[in-house]
C-alpha cells in the first residue's frame, strides 16, 4: 500500500485525467493511505492478544490479502482510465465490481474475527482494552457503511439498464460540486463521510488514549495532569471518548442518509451535535472528579499500552 501510494502520487501529478468529477489517481492514492493505517492499527491491536494469536494472525492475513486484491482492481480500471465502483458498462466492468464486493465482504469478515478476539481478550490495562474494543466495533460499523452505497439510486432504478448502479452520494449524482481533498459532496448527502469516521476510530480512539497516558506522565511541567495517572480517571475518559466518538458517527451517517452534506447541516443535525458536545463535555467533568478518599491510590506511573511482548516472539518457531 505505501509503495502504491508512491506510484498513485506520480499518477496525480502527470495524468490530467479527471474521472467523476476528480482527478483519477485521487481514490487509489486515498485508499492506499487510509489501508496503510488501517493495517497497522490492527496489526498493533494483533499485538495485544494474550491468546487466539495464530486464529488472529490469519484473520489479518485474510484482511491483508482482501484490501490488495481490492487495490489490484481499482488500480487496474484507473489504468483503462474508467470507474471501478458501481461500474456494470461491460460484461468485464460488472465482473471486478462484482469481485471487488467480494473482497470487502471477506475484509470486513475478517475484521469481525479480530474484533470478537479483541472482545474476548484479557488486557491488562482496563482502558487500553475498552478503547481497543470499541474501536473495533466502530470501525467494523463504519466498513458496513460502504454496503449503503451499492443500492441503486431512485434515478437508476428508473432506467432499463443503467451503466452505473450504486453511490457515494445522496440526493444528488456522484461527480457534482465537492470538498477539496476530500471530494465529498457539497451539495448534498455523501455516505463516504460516515465511512471515513467509522473506520478511522482505529487510528483516532487509541491516539486519545496515547495522549491521556502522555499527559499522565509526572513530570515538573505536567502536575496539573496528575490526576490522569490513576487508571480509573483514565478508563472513565476512555469510555467518554469512545460513546462521544460512536454518537457522531451515528448523526454523521443520519445526516449523510437524509441528504445533507456535511457542511450543511439542518436545525436536527445541529440539536443532535449539541446534544453531543454537551452530554461529552459533562461526562468528561464527571471523569476528570477526584476518586474517593478510601480507594485505592493512583499508581505514581501509568501503565504502558505497548504489550511485553510481540507476535512475532510467538511467529518466530
């Protein structure tokens, strides 16, 4: 993926070709970027398992291989310069889409083994378990989004035999007014916003975590944020950030499915961000409060997320 990224970057800086509205090397470069996160979040994730780490290692192995065919193919229709996604033009076009709808079906299958082990592991630290849990669960919730984007849209289902079937956008045609880097719709719904969120909470969720241990970290300059080296502040937090986190994916994927582009939201979808925003900041006050005087004191350093060991200790026979 990183070595693709390389090429489909060359290919935006020499290829003027413009496919739906954008550049035709933007969506192998944006999808090569987003699987190189995407994998090495689960591969960190791989890292934490007690046990189930050869059932795991498969599973990955099965995610890994899935995305590559997925990326073969949408490189393969950039190169003959036509749409990958929705594309049943020609007998071949419907046959790597058809093909690549396979190849998410077992990626995402794949993820799903990964969380159940994820959700069935014993980590020591209980707030680097809850968010590596719930990461997973909401990225497997954002995979699933990409499904929502296959159904025909009332116009295609109008005609006999349209060339197309399936789009990222909603209530008006893919390929029309956009955000700049990011192409989603501007006029209108776009699923891919949803999409992009929830499967980035494997990268966004564990980063929040990172961030609090940092923070907890004693040190001259940080004793304002000493509280944070109790674990239970820290799990309190934790689960503050992944309900927050899984709220906006919902009202991002409810605006996105009434039409709406992102960048417009209505008097519903502002009511429901600042539901949201009030609900997170209260709860995390009510995260950040001083534990009881007889429990247990905070421990001078917070443990470490990073495992003691590794899979490949275990791989290495």
């Amino acid at each position: 993926m990183g070595a693709l990224a390389l090429v489909s970057a060359v290919g935006l800086a020499v290829d003027d070709r413009i496919l739906v509205g954008a550049p035709i090397w933007a969506k192998p470069f944006k999808f090569s970027v987003s699987f190189v996160a995407y994998a090495l979040s689960l591969a960190w994730m791989l890292s934490l398992l007690p046990r189930g780490r050869r059932t795991g290692w498969w599973a990955g192995t099965v995610v890994a291989v899935a995305s590559a065919v997925e990326m073969v193919l949408i490189t393969l229709q950039v190169v003959r310069g036509t749409q990958s996604h929705f594309n049943q033009a020609t007998p071949f076009d419907n046959a790597v889409f058809q093909i690549m709808g396979g190849t998410v079906v077992v990626l995402w299958l794949g993820a799903l083994v990964i969380a159940l082990l994820l959700l069935r592991a014993r980590i020591l630290d209980r707030a680097t378990a809850r968010v590596v849990r719930f990461s997973s669960l909401i990225a497997l919730a954002g995979a699933a989004v990409g499904f929502l984007m296959v159904r025909p849209t009332p116009e295609q289902l109008a005609s006999d035999d349209p060339p197309i079937v399936g789009a990222h956008s909603v209530g008006v045609p893919d390929g029309g007014p956009s955000m700049p880097v990011t192409g989603w719709a501007t006029t209108g719904g776009d699923l891919r916003v949803a999409h992009f969120f929830g499967m980035h909470a494997l990268q966004l969720l564990p980063l929040v975590l990172l961030a609090l241990t940092a923070l907890a970290a004693r040190s001259p300059r940080l004793t304002r944020f000493a509280r944070l080296a109790d674990e239970r502040v820290r799990l309190r937090l934790a689960l503050t950030a992944s309900a927050v986190y899984a709220a906006v994916f919902v009202l991002l994927t409810w605006q996105a499915l009434r039409g709406q582009a992102l960048l417009a939201p209505d008097g519903a979808t502002l009511a429901g961000a600042g539901a949201i925003a009030l609900l997170g900041a209260a709860a995390t006050a009510l995260s950040l409060r001083r534990t009881s005087p007889g429990g247990p004191s905070p421990s001078p350093t917070p443990p470490s997320p990073t495992p003691s060991t590794t899979p490949t200790e275990e791989f290495s026979a």
